[in-house]
C-alpha cells in the first residue's frame, strides 16, 4: 500500500515556501477559538491606532471648557474629562503610544538580554559568574521598585518608560537565553563548528542563536503584554509619559 501525498515527508534540501512558513505559523492560531479571540483584539487596537483620525473626530488634545466632565454620550462615546478632552480621542490615540513603547521595550532588552545569555552560556566560567551575578542584583529588587528608582532617577519621559522597562526585563531574558545555550553547546554541530575554527561570535549569533529562537520569541511575545501593563501602571503613578500626552 503506498504513502499518501499528504503524508509523504518533503525531500531533503527543498526549500518551504514562504506561505508554507505563514501556514505553518498561524494554523495553530486559527484552530485556537482563545487564540482566535486574541487575534482579534490585538487586530482590533492596531486598526484603532492606525486609523485613529478616522474613528475620532476629535483630537487627543483638544479641550472644550463648555464640554468638560460630560457622561459618555453618542458625540462623546466615553465622555470628557475635567478639561474637556474627549476620553475616546486619548483612548485611541494612546494605542498609537502603547503600540510604539511596549515592542520597543521589548526589543530593547531582548537585544540586552540575548546578547549577554549568549556570553555567559557559551563562556561560562568567571565571565558567567559576573555576567549573571549583577543580574540576579537587578531581579532581587521588585519589578514595581524597580521601575520607580529608575523613573524617578532619570524623570518621566517616554524614553525613560523604555530604560526602565528594557533593565527591568533583560536580565529574564538573559537567564533564559543562558539555559538554551547551555544546552545547545554540547551538540555535535557546535563541536563541528569549533573544529573548523569559528570564532565564538559566529558560533554564538550564528550557530546557537537560530536553533534557541522559538522560546526566545514565546517569551518576548509575552513580555509585550507585561510591558503594556508596566506602561499603564506607570502612567496611573503619575510617572509615565509626562502630560498632556495620551496613553492608558
């Protein structure tokens, strides 16, 4: 009885297509009624942020002192507040905010946090010592505290709200990144690579990098989420985008 097309394996060296990757990446996303929904909010905000002029026809800003504290109503859908702005206008507005901030934050302190999991994983010895040791200082403080010293060091600004959350975060990723790395370096592929005479960048960023990035991009998908909270708790503080800058 023969094998059937569909479960036939692909030959060795053919190269996927790049709507074979898309399928493969978001069919699990589309059978997943939670990831589904998921989807859709996120969906929906960037559609919100982008076309934010177009669902609003007010600005972030814009005050109207004979229009101040109003209930939500068919003209002002979330009401006002007390200088007449129009909550939806900030609310929509504040996605674009969220939107830039939260992934920027990220990829700060995955850049931070990867680079230096890479070198104390595959170095090891004094130099993960070090490496990890002032990062297990920086996660012995509460992440809140943290957040706190750094802003009301440096003063609340958007910049600021992503130093913070980018030290605040890189050293999870780092201890992260550390654990497949130490893992990934017995493998016969990196001892091949060593033989040939790579040099550890090559072998770090080329070698094991690739092979580790599936739990590295979990993680950092997660993190937006956490770094949108830190952004709205921070702005709640008072510490957050100095006003009259929309956020949540």
């Amino acid at each position: 009885m023969g094998v059937s097309e569909q479960a036939r394996p692909p030959a060795i060296g053919t190269r996927r297509s790049l709507w074979q990757r898309f399928r493969d990446v978001f069919a699990p996303i589309l059978a997943s009624k939670v990831a589904l929904v998921g989807l859709g909010l996120v969906s929906f905000w960037i559609l919100m942020a982008i076309f934010a002029p177009l669902v609003s026809p007010y600005g972030p800003l814009e005050q109207d002192a004979e229009a101040m504290n109003l209930d939500p109503s068919a003209e002002h859908p979330l009401g006002t507040d007390h200088l007449g702005r129009d909550l939806w206008a900030r609310l929509v507005y504040g996605a674009r905010t969220i939107l830039v901030l939260a992934p920027l934050s990220v990829l700060c302190a995955l850049a931070i946090g990867t680079t230096l999991g890479l070198i104390g994983g595959y170095f090891g010895g004094w130099i993960d010592e070090i490496v990890m040791r002032i990062l297990d200082a920086i996660m012995a403080f509460p992440v809140i505290l943290l957040y706190l010293i750094i802003i009301v060091t440096l003063g609340p600004s958007a910049i600021n709200v992503v130093i913070a959350i980018t030290i605040a975060g890189a050293p999870g990723i780092a201890r992260l990144v550390r654990s497949l790395t130490l893992d990934i370096r017995t493998r016969e592929y990196i001892a091949a690579a060593e033989l040939r005479g790579e040099n550890a960048f090559y072998i770090m960023f080329v070698e094991i990098l690739p092979n580790a990035r599936g739990p590295i991009i979990v993680d950092a998908m997660l993190r937006i989420g956490y770094a949108v909270f830190a952004i709205g708790t921070l702005g709640f503080l008072g510490l957050g985008l100095p006003p009259p800058s929309p956020d949540w």
